[in-house]
C-alpha cells in the first residue's frame, strides 16, 4: 500500500508540473487550478507514504520518478528535446530507485 500511495504522489506532481506549464505563468485559470490542486496532493500524499517509509527513501523514489515522467511528458506533449546526457542520466535516476527498492533495507518490501 506505500508504494501505491507514493505512485499517487508521482502522478500527482506530474500532474501538477504538466499543468504549471500549460497555465503559462498562472495566466490560464484552468491549468492554474489544476496546478494548485495537484501539487496539494503530492505533498499531502507523501505524508502518508512517510508512516512506512523512511523520509530520504520516500523523497529519492518521489522526485526521481517525477523527473524521469516530467521529462517524458515535456518531450511527448511539449515538443522539448532530451539529449543522450539528459537520457542516461534519467536512466541513472531509475537504475537508483531500483537498487532502492530491490536491495536497500530501508525500503518496506
């Protein structure tokens, strides 16, 4: 159930960060709201997530993951380009969360 609490936090910052692009400086009132909304919930979800997993593992999993969604989304919907640094440190970032989940002790399994 932690895990899934904190992929709820992920896509909720994704989420939110999506649409803090898309409103364009707050001046888009729908994407502004969705935004506010969102990034509420990516903070609140973690807390939850906090009761079982240690804060630095909780914190790795969450933004790690939100970078390497980001970056998909910013490249699939927004047209911006990644470069293979960008790309193999993104890997770098997933390969991080793996060795987290798979071997580190302080990782509820």
């Amino acid at each position: 159930m932690p895990y899934l609490i904190l992929a709820f936090a992920v896509l909720a910052e994704t989420i939110g960060t999506s649409a803090l692009q898309a409103s364009q400086q707050f001046t888009r009132p729908l994407p502004a709201a969705i935004t506010v909304v969102a990034y509420a919930l990516a903070f609140w979800l973690p807390s939850l997530a906090l009761r079982t997993f240690p804060v630095g593992i909780a914190y790795a999993i969450w933004s790690g993951l939100g970078i390497v969604f980001i970056a998909a989304i910013g490249y699939l919907v927004f047209g911006q380009r990644l470069d293979w640094p960008a790309v193999t440190g993104m890997g770098l970032i997933l390969a991080g969360i793996l060795v987290i989940h798979l071997f580190s002790g302080a990782s509820p399994h």
